[in-house]
C-alpha cells in the first residue's frame, strides 16, 4: 500500500543552458508541451513529455536573481527535485513525518502557472532530498 498517498509526476532539471539540455530531451523522443516563465520564481520552465519515459520539468535562470541560483552554484546543472502529486498535502506530509522522516518546508504553497495555477510547494526531506508536491485543482 502506498502510505504516502502519492504519485510521482515528473522529476526537475536545472539548466543554465536550457536550449542544448532541450537538444538532448528531444532528441531522447520529449516533446515541449508547456512553455512559460513563472514571475514568482523568476525562472523560464518547460513540461517535457515522453510517451514511455518520465515527464520533464526544465528550469532554467531567468534575468536577475532568483532561487534556481543557490542550486545551479552549489549542485550545478541536473535532476534537483522530483514531484508528487497528492490529492491531500497536509494528510501527505503527515505521513511522511509519521514514517519517521524529516521533512523541513523550503517553500510553502503557492499557484504554479505551468500547471493552470495549481498549488506547488517544497520539501526537504532528509535522505531523499527536495520534492515538489503539486496539488488537485
């Protein structure tokens, strides 16, 4: 049984270069669904979609600073975060912590335009690292 009650949706990639990391997404088969640039992160973001691989998120710095920054510096450019989503986030995070895992909020929730204004928020969870949990409508 899955206790978390979450499903996974797509994993992040940051790029500082997001014309060759998409070069190297379509020529694996992806196909852009989604172009847009979020204010509120301030980083341009591309949903990648693939018939039989997983869904790619490709973010990437925008003009100015932004929180891509701290990640592209110390971890440098990759998969940083993989998304749920859960039809319940508070019931999902006390799951989580109820496993006895340490779950610290990065950032709380807020409407995601690449995905109509559904609510994202972000997690640091201790032995896994970040996730992304994506809200219903």
């Amino acid at each position: 049984m899955q206790e978390f009650a979450l499903h996974f949706h797509h994993f992040g990639l940051a790029s500082r270069r997001p014309d060759r990391t998409l070069r190297f997404l379509q020529g694996l088969g992806h196909e852009v669904v989604t172009q847009v640039y979020d204010p509120l992160q301030n980083v341009r973001l591309w949903l990648c979609s693939h018939a039989f691989m997983p869904t790619v998120e490709l973010v990437a710095p925008a003009e100015g600073p932004g929180p891509l920054d701290t990640i592209l510096t110390t971890s440098g450019e990759g998969v940083y975060h993989l998304c749920y989503e859960t039809e319940n986030l508070e019931i999902s995070l006390e799951s989580l912590k109820a496993a006895g895992l340490r779950v610290v909020c990065v950032s709380t929730p807020k409407s995601a335009i690449l995905f109509g204004g559904r609510k994202v928020s972000f997690y640091m969870v201790r032995d896994v690292g970040i996730i992304e949990l994506l809200e219903p409508d």
